[in-house]
C-alpha cells in the first residue's frame, strides 16, 4: 500500500493526472502512462 500512494504522489505531479483535464477515459489512462513511464525513467 505504501508503494501505491507514493506512486500516486509522483503521479499527481503531472497536473493532467491531478485534476483530470483528459475528457475520455483512454487518453486518461494514457497520460497515467505517460508518467509512470516518465517516473520510472527518472528512477
């Protein structure tokens, strides 16, 4: 649970993801991506 929230707290540092700017469901889900994937490099 602890790895899941500190994921979810770098994610909301990309503000599409915090505020839910993308309309539909998939770009949402690809903007997620995006950032994980963007975390994940920077890790």
């Amino acid at each position: 649970r602890h790895l899941v929230e500190n994921l979810w707290a770098r994610l909301k540092e990309w503000r599409a993801v915090a505020t839910r700017y993308e309309k539909t469901a998939t770009s949402f889900l690809a903007v997620i991506h995006i950032a994980a994937a963007a975390d994940w490099i920077k890790c």
